[in-house]
C-alpha cells in the first residue's frame, strides 16, 4: 500500500493520491509514515527530472501533491517530522532583481534531495546573505539572478560576504538565465549551476553527501 | 503569358527598402537607407546580402551609454529620443531602434499598474523594469473568460492589474447597455455609483501621457529614416500560451493548468489566437516594415516537456506567425533561453519569411536544422558583452559570421538583444567586426 501511494505521487496522479491518503488517515495510520512517503515520491520526482524524463511543470506539480498531502495530515499530526538534513544552503535572489521561478526551484529541489533550505526571496541585499549566513552556520550559499545587472549584484555579494570575513566559511553558488562560467568567474563565486540538479549536485559535493 | 504568383513578403519588403513616403535628409541618407534595408530584407529571404547585417535590439543600453538614468528616459520621451538618436549616429547599425520599449513611467503610474516595477518606482533608477508576476485570472475563472473575454477583461482583469481602475470591477455587465432604452440608463447607474468617472480620469490622463511618448517615437521614426536609418521594428504580438501564462495564470498556474485542466486551457489557447494576429497586424500598420516581433517566454526547454510544447505552446504560436505572414509580414519570435531540443519542431515555417532570435539555443546547430529554411538572429552572449573583452567578443562574432553567416541568413545581435549594461568597447568591438568581417564576397 505504501508504494502504490509513492508511485501515485510520483506518477503525478493527484486525485488518486490523495484518495489513497484520506483512506489511510481515515484507517487511523501514523500520519509520519504518509508524509514519508510523499517525501520518497519527491525524491522519484527529482531523479526523473536529472534523467530529463520529467521537466519543471512536472516538478511543480508533484510539489502541489505534496503540498496538498502535508495539509490533509496536517490536523492529525501529534509532533513534528524530524527529517534527518544533510546540511545547510542558504538562497536567494540578488538586489535588484525579483525574479523568483528558478530559484523556487532550486529551493524545492535542495528541499526535496534533504537540505535544509533557507530562503530569503528576492531582491536581497548582501547584508541579507551575511546576517543569514551569521544565523544559521550554513555553509553553502546560493545565488539566483535573471537579469544582467545581477552580474554586478552577485558580484558586489561574494565581495561582501569576503569583507564580513565569511569567505572562507562558505561555498558559493550562481545561477539564473544568463549565468555561466565566465559570470561564475566574474562574480568571484565557487561554481554556477546550469540547472537545478546542478545546484543538488554541488551542494552535495559541498556537504560531502553522497 | 507567363504565371505569376504574388509574394506578399517580397511586396512588402520591397515597399520597405524603397522607404517611400520617408522625407530624406539628403541623397547619401536615402542611399544608405536603401542599402540597409535591403541588406536586411536580403538576409530574411535567404538570398546573399553584401554583408551581414548588424541590427541590434535595445532597452536601457541608450540611457546608460548616454550617461542617463533608466528612471530619466522612462519619464521623459524626449531624454529618450536623445538617447536613442545618439546610438544609431554612433553605432551606424543597419536599423535604428526606437523607444518605445522605454515605456512613459508616468502613464504606468496614472494608472497605478501593478505588473511591473519599474525604474524609480519599486526598483532602483539604474534597473530595469521587471514583471510582477499573478494569478490575475484564478483558477477557477477560466469559464468566466471564455465566455465573455472582453467583459472579464474590463470587470475583472484591468482592475485587478491597474488601482486606478478598481471602480470597473462594479460596473455591471456590458452586455446590459442592450436592452431598449433602459439599458443605457442602467449602464449610467452603474457608471455613477461606482466610482467609474474616477477611472475614465485616470485613463485621460494616462493616455495624455501615452500621446508625448508616441508623438516622441513617431517623430523619431520619421527624423531617423530620414537619416538613413530603416526602423526594423514594425508591430508586435504574443504568444497565446504567453499571454495566459504571463498576464493572467502566472508559471505556476499555466504550468499546473497543463495536468487539471487541460481542456479549458486550450479553448483559451484559442480563444486568444485571434487576438493575437490583431495585434500583429494592427500593430504594424501604421509602419513601413513588416517585421513582427513576438518575444517568448515560457516555451524553452525544461519549461515544458517536448510533448507538452507540442501540445500547448506551439499549435497557437504556429498559427500565429502562418497567419502573420498570410499578410505578408515577418514574424520574428525571439526564442528566450534555449530551444536546442525543438528545432526540428520550430522548423515548420515557409522559407525566407521570419526571422528567428535566438538566445541560448545552440545557434550553430540551429543554421544545421534551420538553414535555408529561417532567417537566424543573435546571439553574441550577455556575459561576454558585460564582463568579457572586445578581443572574445570579435572571436565569437567571427566564428558566428564564419558558420551561421554562410550563404546568408544571419543577422547580428546580442542574445538579448544589446544587454544594458553591456560594456561600450565591446558593443564597437561587435559593430565593427560585422562591418569590417561580415562582407559576402
């Protein structure tokens, strides 16, 4: 029963799913073992999408599913979830620029692959990076930005974040439509990510996860 | 007697590098003219030009390169002008680009628009305009615009996207202005218990604000013709699948409307493809070229699957740019981030008749699949124009001349265009290697 619900969510079948999870709340089963296995599906959903057999609106949506599964749960739940993280990452997206799309799907996906996620939107100046690096010890931070002038923002970041004397504590990420290898080496950051599961993949080498 | 079938692309590119009714400044002006637009017109339609041309796409590059603000040419037309002007005496590209795409700061306020923040107004002065993305169509409203688009529009949609038009979301339907004479009545009752006049204020003054920036570009059109200057430009339009995902349902929306509810979304789909050849059509009648810009947003890879694109995105833009060069103009869909894996998809277009821009999209793979079949636009990359040196930027000019300008068909731009914070030796290094390298012998 537990794989039919993974296979469900990770097959994107939303009104099944959460068919088969009011039958098993109603059943009385421990709610942690349904989220569980949501989580199991995401990380499905997050192999397809590297294997480039599912794409972002795919993404997106199996987000929705669980979504929509963690608030049927929700009520019943006793305590919460204590998911064991791999680590830390820290992002947003740089000042000036609003755009949020690729970076929430980074979020989700470094969510989804067990990072804890520290998200502080967009437009955030650096002084945001280093008060939340300040906070949270998290070593790894990423930065998102769509437009060209956030060449100059990222940079201005990794610069600030060197002044704070946090350079060394941290890797640093870029990514977003017009990012490369020659931004990645202009903004002065340790690597840019083509896409999502490049982002996943770095902060897993980062971390040391396997 | 011999058959002859009408080209209407050829018709009307014709009429546009003939530039009649331009007042010339003189005839060195009229002759370069002539040999800019046909240099253009030459590489649209396959044939050998005498060189590459080189026709930029510009936003905020002008203001910077003036030594402007963005917030300045956003609020006055006439810095814009000036801004512009200076770029095309400078660069001597083969088009001049107006500023229209500066857009007037305030008209955008009198309105109080809430999709964009823009220089001065939610952004810094020196960054660009960016879209505020919405639900401004929920979910549960795709019923509410099939039925009645124009009434959803005015009831629903203008005030959920400019405050100053709040009050029409109480106005009662427009269809009740039918009946007998009673409905007019009635629609003055609406009109007078709901704030309507406020917003009809609005839009006055709004529109005040719309006329100095149009005159501005229409005077400019006209002053820079006469210099020798082929605008390019000629309308612009969207794709369906845009419009909904962009203005009314947002990524997230559309992209999630694609699995619950895909039906409605394609008799919107529909719904919208007339429109969008209006706009098209309207849009480019008041101007000598034919050229029809169509920038894309949402159709790249990884934002949708292969079958997905086939299925939503690509039906309407085809029909689209089909109908579009039904009346002889030149779509030119700019094919935002990277459409590597649907080129055999995009292919499917009459040869020499639109121009294809491209960003990230492996552009020499594209003269593979594309060549001899669409004219190719770009794509000297925005990180190589902003952070890289003129010496990279000749390189990448040169091998894009070397292998997409082979027997024609390209034309030389930016990826997005000219990025506006490009650096300025590196938008000469590009100018003046076309003009020097890009000759056809």
């Amino acid at each position: 029963m537990a794989n039919d619900l993974i296979n469900l969510i990770a097959d994107l079948k939303e009104q099944e799913a959460l068919t088969v999870v009011r039958r098993r709340l109603d059943a009385g089963e421990d709610p942690l073992l349904i989220l569980d296995d949501s989580r199991k599906a995401l990380v499905i959903v997050g192999k397809r999408f590297a294997d480039c057999e599912y794409f972002i609106p795919d993404l997106l949506y199996s987000g929705e599913i669980a979504r929509e599964i963690a608030e049927l749960v929700k009520p019943r739940l006793a305590r919460a979830q204590d998911v064991k993280r791999l680590g830390k990452v820290i992002i947003g997206t740089v000042s000036g620029d609003i755009h949020d799309i690729g970076k929430n799907i980074v979020s989700f996906m470094l969510d989804v692959t067990g990072f804890e996620v520290y998200d502080i939107g967009v437009d955030q100046a650096p002084q945001s990076f280093i008060d939340k690096i300040k906070e949270t010890g998290s070593g790894i931070v990423g930065l998102s930005g769509f437009l060209t002038f956030a060449f100059d923002s990222m940079k201005e970041t990794v610069a600030a974040i060197k002044a704070a004397g946090l350079r060394d504590k941290v890797k640093i990420m870029i990514g977003g439509g017009q990012m490369n290898d020659d931004i990645r080496k202009y903004t002065g950051a340790d690597a840019y990510g083509e896409d999502a599961m490049a982002g996943v993949a770095l902060a897993r080498k980062w971390t040391g996860a396997k | 007697m011999m058959e002859t079938s009408v080209d209407k692309t050829s018709e009307k590119l014709d009429l546009w590098c003939s530039g009649t009714g331009i007042a010339f400044a003189g005839p060195q002006a009229e002759q370069e003219y002539g040999e800019r637009a046909r240099r253009l017109s030459d590489a649209i339609q396959l044939k050998t030009p005498d060189r590459v041309p080189i026709a930029p796409l510009v936003t905020f590059f002008p203001a910077l390169y003036s030594g402007m603000t963005m917030q300045d040419v956003m609020y006055d037309p006439d810095k814009a002008y000036a801004a512009f002007k200076k770029v095309a005496v400078d660069f001597q590209w083969d088009t001049a680009m107006n500023h229209i795409n500066t857009l007037s700061g305030n008209m955008l306020e009198a309105l109080d628009y809430k999709q964009l923040r823009w220089p001065g107004h939610g952004v810094a002065a020196n960054r660009t305009y960016q879209f505020v993305e919405g639900e401004y169509m929920k979910a549960d409203e795709y019923d509410a615009f099939l039925d009645d688009p124009s009434g959803f529009m005015v009831r629903t949609y203008l005030p959920r996207i400019c405050g100053a038009l709040a009050p029409f979301q109480l106005l009662p339907p427009l269809t009740m202005t039918v009946p007998y004479y009673m409905g007019i009545t009635m629609m003055m009752a609406g009109v007078a218990f709901t704030g309507t006049v406020s917003a009809l204020e609005s839009i006055i003054k709004a529109q005040a604000e719309f006329m100095k920036l149009a005159i501005s570009v229409g005077t400019f059109n006209a002053e820079l013709q006469g210099m020798g200057f082929p605008i390019m430009m000629g309308g612009a339009s969207q794709a369906p699948f845009d419009t909904i995902g962009d203005s009314l349902r947002g990524t997230q929306g559309i992209m999630l409307d694609m699995y619950r509810q895909p039906a409605k979304l394609l008799k919107a789909l529909d719904k919208l493809l007339p429109t969008a050849i209006q706009m098209g059509v309207s849009s480019s009648m008041t101007s000598l070229s034919p050229v029809v810009f169509i920038p894309l947003h949402k159709g790249q890879m990884g934002f949708m699957s292969p079958e997905q694109f086939k299925t939503f995105y690509w039906p309407t833009l085809h029909k689209l740019m089909l109908a579009l060069i039904g009346e002889g103009l030149v779509p030119m869909p700019f094919f935002e981030a990277d459409y590597t894996d649907r080129l055999d998809i995009i292919k499917d277009i009459p040869a020499g008749k639109a121009i294809y821009c491209f960003e990230r999209t492996d552009i020499f793979k594209a003269k593979e699949v594309l060549g001899g079949r669409v004219c190719i636009k770009g794509n000297v990359p925005s990180s190589l124009m902003c952070t890289g040196t003129p010496q990279q930027v000749r390189q990448y000019c040169k091998k894009l001349i070397d292998i997409v300008g082979r027997g024609g068909g390209l034309i030389v731009d930016g990826d997005i265009g000219i990025p506006d914070e490009a650096k300025v030796e590196n938008v000469r290094a590009m100018t003046d290697f076309v003009k020097e390298s890009g000759v056809y012998r």
